[in-house]
C-alpha cells in the first residue's frame, strides 16, 4: 500500500512518521500530502491558543473527553511545545492527555518549531492534513505563545479559542497581539482566582464595543473553574464544548464556512508560493554571496530595495517579465 493510502486507512505509524518527516522538510513528505490532499477538509479543525501555562492542554484533555462521549474521532496536535517561554512542556502535555493515549479514536502529536516562522505554519497545515485525511472527526491545534503565531491559527482553524487567566493582564495583552480579531470563543481558565469576574466584565464590554456586523458571531465569553475540581471542570468543558458545536453550526448555517475554507485554502496556496518561489530563490542570493552584496549596497545608498528586488525578478524568474 502506498504510504497515502495507509494514511486514509488511519495507520498511525505511517501519519506519526510523515508528520516527523513534515517537520523535518524531508521532500518526500511533499508527495504524501499531494497524495492524501484530495481526501482533506471533512474535519473540525479547532484551534486552542493563549499565554504559556494557560491551561490549554487541560481543557484540550478536557475537550477530548467530550468528544469521545460523542462518539468523535480525535486529533491533537500541540504545535511548538518546545518554546523557550515554557522549555520542556512536551512531558507535561503527554502526561495530561496520557490517559487518551490508550485510546485508538484519538491521535496526539506535537510539533516543534523549526527554522522560520512560515516553516512552522506550512507544517502545521501539512499535518493537520495528515489528521484529516486520517477520518478524525475533529482535531485540536493547541499553540502556544505570543503575537504573531496566535494570529496564525486563525488560517487553519473553524474555531479559535483564546484561552486567558486573569490577573496576567491578559486583557492588554490580548488587545496588543489582536486576539480580539482571531477569538470566536474566550474562555477565562482557573476562572476560581480572584479577578475572574473583572476579566469577564472587560472582555465583554471590548466585544461590545468591537464591531461586530448584523447577524455576525458575538464571541462568548466563558469560564473554566478549577481543573482540580472534576465535577466542576467537567461541567465547564461540557458547556464550552457545547459552545464549540454552535459556532460551528452557525458557520454552516450563515454559509461563513465557505469563505473560511476560502481563506485556508488561500492562506496555503500563498505558503506554498512562498516554498516553491520564493525560498529556492533566497537560497540561491546566499550560495552565491549576492544577498550579502545586495545588503552592502543598500547600506551605501547604491541602490534601493525595490530596485534590488525588480533585478532579482528579472535574473531568476524569467519569462514572468
Ligand atoms: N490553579 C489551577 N491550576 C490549573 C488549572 N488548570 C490548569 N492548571 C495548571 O496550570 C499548569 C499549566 O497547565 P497546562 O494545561 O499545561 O497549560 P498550557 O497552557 O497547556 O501550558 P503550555 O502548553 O506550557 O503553554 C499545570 O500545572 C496545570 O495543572 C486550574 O483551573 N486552576
Ligand atoms: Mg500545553
């Protein structure tokens, strides 16, 4: 069988070894997806995002319950486990959602972050692919850190998740990194701290004032108490799941769904432009020590960087001018 079919057949040595191979731009990885890419795009895709030690992988292991009660197949993928902010979080991660790990309707994988920001996303939407083309029902990007990579979730996810803890003024930090923009849902974790209430009220009067369009998803603003308290926390993650249900109904109803699997679709046609394109290229201006003269140049005031780029365009992408 070839290694595509094994995928859609669900073979979960075959996926861990490509998303490895995803992660490490071992080319043959490329064919694989080419392959199974045809078979994408049936899953929820739910991304689960905020500050380190946030929680998330608690109410991901919370929201994988949920979801085997429904009888759901589960993929998770914890994207950049390895952050300097959290160094080591892998261990933790596997032990919180060890207990699924018996299970055969649910695959965990992480993802580290190699080389460029846009290496990371590509391979986050490679393997999300991988996790599709498998069946499972629904999978759970978990990524972690700050700015610019949050953001990125919002490519590849149905629904985002922001995930805060109050007093870590998270509310500045979430108006900072725009994550009023990317949150279909926040959800206020360790919600029995002092504080909770007050970020509740905050973030709730930012979504009043942010502008929503008539008939638009209002993001509502839950809370998750005490993750050492079951009954608790079970009933939380029962609502929240509930919550994740009818954003995602509400997608399919007001026909949002279309335009997000549009903007997926463009989003990962621009990434792979860029691999395709733009890196060999780049690649190219370095073996060659023409980057660097370029560099000079422009430290001098010999040239300008649009001048630079028109030259490249003309020398490496011939027939395009
Ligand atoms: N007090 C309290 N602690 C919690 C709660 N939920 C999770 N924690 C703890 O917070 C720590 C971080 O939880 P994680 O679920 O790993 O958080 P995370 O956001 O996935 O962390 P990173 O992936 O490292 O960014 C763990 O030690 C949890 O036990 C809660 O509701 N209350
Ligand atoms: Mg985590």
């Amino acid at each position: 069988m070839e290694r595509g079919d094994k995928i859609k057949a669900g073979d979960v040595r075959t996926a861990s070894r490509l998303i490895r191979d995803i992660e490490d731009s071992i080319p043959e990885a490329k064919a694989t997806i080419k392959h199974i890419f045809p078979y994408t795009g049936k899953a929820q895709v739910v991304g689960i995002t905020g500050s380190p030690g946030a929680g998330k992988s608690t109410i991901v292991d919370g929201l994988i319950e949920t979801s085997r009660k429904k009888e759901q197949t589960v993929g998770v993928l914890a994207v950049d486990p390895t952050s300097p902010f959290t160094g080591g979080a892998t261990l933790g991660d596997r032990i919180r959602m060890q207990r699924h790990s018996e299970d055969i309707g649910v695959f965990i994988r992480s993802l580290a972050t190699r080389g460029s920001l846009g290496g990371l996303s590509k391979a986050v939407g490679d393997a999300i692919h991988v996790m599709d083309a498998m069946g499972k029902d629904v999978i759970f990007v978990e990524t972690v850190g700050t700015g610019q990579q949050e953001v990125e979730i919002i490519h590849y996810a149905h629904t985002v998740i922001v995930v805060l803890v109050p007093g870590m003024g998270d509310e500045i930090q979430a108006i900072k990194a725009g994550i009023m923009e990317i949150a279909d849902i926040f959800v206020i974790n360790k919600a029995d701290r002092d504080g909770a209430q007050k970020l509740q009220r905050e973030l709730m009067t930012m979504i009043e004032m942010s502008h929503i369009p008539p008939g638009g998803w209002k993001p509502p603003v839950l809370t998750i108490r005490n993750s050492f308290k079951p009954e608790e926390f079970e009933q939380d993650l029962r609502t929240l799941s509930a919550k994740v249900r009818e954003h995602y109904d509400f997608l399919i109803s007001s026909d949002l769904i279309g335009d997000r699997q549009k903007r997926k679709r463009l989003h990962e046609l621009n990434e792979a432009i860029r691999f395709s394109i733009l890196e060999p290229v780049l690649e190219m201006l370095v073996k060659t020590g023409e980057l660097d003269s370029m560099v000079e140049k422009l430290v001098k005031k010999e040239s300008d960087p649009a001048s630079l780029a028109e030259e490249i365009a003309k020398k490496y992408l011939q027939g395009c001018f």
